[in-house]
C-alpha cells in the first residue's frame, strides 16, 4: 500500500486534480495512518487559518499616517529628481571661483613662461639649468644648432621658477677651505 | 476578483503610472490592510510590520512606472515587494519578538467570558510560538498560504521559487507545527476558539 502523504497538504487546500483527489479519498478510506494524518492536516489547517486571520488590523488613524509619510518620501524622491544632487550643486557653485582663478592665473603664468622663455637662437646658455651652479663657473655653453628649445628645456625652465634652490641639496660640494691656524 | 474589479484595478494603476495621487490613494487603500497582515505575519512585531509597509509603498509608488500588468497581478507585485522588504528587516533584526500587551490587545474585547479569552490567549501564544520557531522560508509560505489564501501559483511568484517548492514548504511546516503543537493538540481540537471554522 502507498501511502499518499505528499498529497494531504494539497488536498486540503482542494488544488489536487480529480483522478489524485479520487486517490486520496480511496487511501484514506482504507488506511487509517493517512486517515489520521489527513484529520491533523485539516485541523492544522483551520487552526492556522483562524490565527492569522486574527492578525492585528491597523487602525485608521495609523493608515493615514503612514499615507502621510509614503506621501513625504515621494515628494523627496520627487524633488531630488527635479534638483541637481549636492555634489553637482557643489561644483556649480565652486565654478565661478574656478574660473576667476583661472583667469588670474594663466596670465601670470603665460607671463613668467614668455619672461623665461628662451628665444628662438642658436645658443642656449646652461642658465636654465637650476642645478647648475654657475656663481663660481663659467657657463657651459650648450649648442643646439638652429633648433627650437625642446621639451625638455622648457620642463626645466618651470622647474627652475617653480622651485627655491636649498643650501646643502646642491649637487655641487662646496670648496673646502681651510681653517685659520690658531 | 472578478472581472469588473479587476479592470478598475487596472484603471487606477494606469492612472498612478501617470501620476495621478488620487489613484495611488485609492490602491493604498485598497491593499494596506493586506499588506500589513502579511508583513505582521511574517515578522510576528507590530513596529516592524507598520515600517515595511511604509517602505513597501513608498517603493511601489516610485517604481510603479515599471509594473507590467500583463506580468503579474498588483497584489502579487506588491506582496513580493512586501516580501523583500521583511527579509530585509528580518536580516537586520536577528530575533523577532512579539509583545504581550499587543497579543491581548487584539483578542476581541466584548467576549463575555474571561475564562475563554484567557484560553484563546493561551492558543494564540502556542500556534504564534510555533510560527516564530519555523524558519523564515517555512513562515512565510505559511503566511501567504493562510493569511490571503494564495494559490501555490501565486506563492510561488512572490517567494521567487518553483510551485513544487512552495507546496513542499508549506507541507514542511505543517510537520513542524503538527510535532511542535503535539502537546497541546488536545486544547486545540477542542476549540478554544470555538471551532466554527472546522
């Protein structure tokens, strides 16, 4: 004899087709374990159905203040949708400030560049060259021909007026002189 | 539902999709009863359930654009939703609890003898015990099965699982309920609560 256990559940709630309806009715009425089991389900059934239908209702007043604040948070998922978010609303802020800058800084610079900027010549002097320590030397003197200033010197230009030269970071030992004799 | 229910239904959700308050008036009306019975049922505290609701519509209403109903019925969409929402609540919250006061502040109030409500108390707290102690997959099959009366079908589309699997957690959780609520069998058949649904 099979018994039909796997089917109780559904046949409680009526969703078994007919011919597995037929089955459990046949079962049932001859064997009396599945009769048991099927008498608990059906009980279990009513009794969990009676329970949650039993189930706290909301109170009307607590319905319209939830629909109050549903309400609140549409709106703000309304508004942030219509106004730029806070970093957007940031960077527009910051760029007239940004522009201002610009504009008073890239003259200044453009000026230093163009005061610094070695004319198109056929010699370059080692001048532009920071690390150079050129007080106590003569220059060196590079040629480049006919050529247009490379990058590099260029590089080196703004490094040399970006930067303050330190005592002690020259490359170039200081001369050793002697002290006095006593 | 029936036909003419269902297409006002659809006209309401067609007239929220459009941003129509009034409607989405109506369709909270409508379904905050349900909803909040489930969550309840699910999360077994009142504070809970009422914070779920608030976020499951909010939600809705905002993703309504996206609800196809050709796909699903609203309250199948909405109770998913509603179903997520517990989950996600229940992952933050490890322990459900219930408090007493409000267990005796539903129990009907005009019943004329006290010995009856202690009783039904008495039932409610056991089969509630034995809800809270089923897994959260079990109880909330549970919930879907019993509280609404969802077809396996309609389960299966709110858990996001299989019919077959929705059918085999609630079978699971009445094995558990019947051996948890072995003991007190006896009180239950004989119907604290009256039995007039048996």
């Amino acid at each position: 004899m099979t018994h039909v256990d796997h089917l109780l559940v559904s046949y409680v709630y009526g969703t078994l087709s007919t011919t597995e309806t037929a089955r459990v009715r046949g079962h049932a009425a001859v064997c009396a374990r599945c009769r048991e089991r099927l008498a608990r389900e059906e009980s279990l059934a009513a009794d969990l159905r009676l329970v949650l239908s039993r189930n706290p209702a909301p109170r009307e007043n607590q319905i319209n203040e939830w629909w109050r604040e549903i309400r609140a948070r549409q709106m703000q998922v309304a508004a942030s949708v219509a106004r730029p978010s806070p970093r957007t609303f940031m960077f527009a802020a910051m760029l007239p400030a940004l522009l201002t800058a610009l504009v008073l800084i890239l003259p200044v610079s453009l000026v230093i560049a163009g005061q610094f900027a070695p004319a198109p010549q056929t010699h370059v002097t080692t001048a532009i060259y920071p690390s150079a320590d050129t007080t106590n030397q003569p220059p060196a003197e590079i040629v480049l021909g006919t050529q247009e200033p490379s990058h590099e010197a260029f590089a080196g230009l703004v490094y040399a007026t970006a930067s303050t030269p330190e005592s002690g970071t020259d490359s170039t030992p200081a001369p050793m002189v002697a002290p006095p004799a006593p | 539902m029936d036909s003419h229910s269902q297409e006002a239904v659809h006209n309401l959700i067609a007239q929220a999709q459009q941003g129509d308050q009034t409607a989405c008036a109506a369709l909270y009306q409508q379904h905050v009863r349900p909803v909040y019975r489930l969550a309840y049922g699910v999360l077994l505290d009142e504070q809970d359930a009422q914070e779920v609701v608030q976020d499951s519509f909010a939600y809705a209403f905002v993703s309504l654009r996206r609800f196809d109903p050709s796909r699903s019925a609203f309250k199948t969409w909405l109770y998913t939703i509603t179903m997520s929402r517990c989950r996600n609540k229940r992952r933050r919250k490890w322990f459900p609890t219930v408090n007493l006061a409000d267990i005796a502040e539903w129990l009907p109030g005009h019943d004329p003898h006290p010995e009856r409500v202690v009783q039904q108390q008495g039932v409610r707290d056991t089969v509630l015990g034995a809800l809270r102690e089923l897994t959260p997959k079990l109880r909330e099959a549970i919930v879907l099965r019993y509280f609404d009366g969802l077809s396996f079908k309609e389960m299966a589309e709110v858990l996001g699982c299989p019919q077959k699997t929705a059918e085999s957690r609630v079978r699971l959780a009445h094995d558990h309920l019947y051996k948890r609520l072995a003991d007190q069998r006896d009180a239950l058949l004989e119907g604290a609560f009256g039995h007039d649904a048996r």
